[in-house]
C-alpha cells in the first residue's frame, strides 16, 4: 500500500467514524505505531486532522485550541447569564481585574457605561 493509499485510508476512517486510535490503524494496515505517527504528523501538517495522544479527530478536542469566535459562541446562553449576574454584584467605586476568556468578554460587554467603576 502506497503513502498516499495509507492517508486515504486514515481519512476515510475519520470521515466515518470522527475519530481513529493509532494501534486500530496500524493493525488495519498492517504497518508500525511509528508509520500511523508520521502518517498523522503529516495529514495534520496538512490541516486534515488533528491529533492527540494516540489518536486523531476531524475536529480539535481541546477547546482552548479553538478559535475565539468558536469559543464565544458555545454556551452563549450560559456566559450571558454569568455576564449579567456578575455585574448585578458590582458596587459603585469598586476596582475589578478582567481575565481573559470568553465568559469575561461577555462581562467586560455588560458593564454599565455611565457606572463609577475602576477596570
């Protein structure tokens, strides 16, 4: 089996299942842990993958490696919520630090414009 027959392959896998081990795919093909490793390491480099401890995905799985705007827009309900109750405890003349994050951004949005306050 060709390189390009293995990526084929481990893509088509990921495409149907979402989500493949290293070992599954090393024994499907009949190669090394250590060829299945460079075949992701180059199919991610590609942008076709992402990989994990001894798997890949379509999609990352960790979601500090998401996007900004992906990030902002899960649980959006829930961090305008948080948002609005974090500055009904706001008392005038307070001084706050905002974090980063986008839960902090749907707070730093919230505040009150004409409120006495040090950011």
């Amino acid at each position: 089996m060709t390189i390009a027959e293995r990526h084929n392959f481990i893509l088509d896998q990921l495409k149907d299942r979402g989500y493949v081990k290293v070992t599954e795919l090393a024994d499907a093909l009949a190669v090394s842990l250590v060829t299945i490793r460079k075949d992701l390491k180059t199919l991610e480099a590609r942008g076709l993958l992402f990989r994990s401890h001894g798997s890949a995905s379509l999609r990352k799985v960790y979601i500090n490696e998401r996007p900004v705007d992906e990030k902002e827009a899960l649980h959006a309900q829930e961090k305008e919520s948080i948002a609005q109750r974090a500055v009904e405890l706001l008392l005038p003349n307070e001084a706050i630090i905002i974090g980063s994050g986008t839960t902090s951004l749907a707070f730093a949005r919230k505040l009150p414009t004409d409120f006495p306050l040090i950011v």
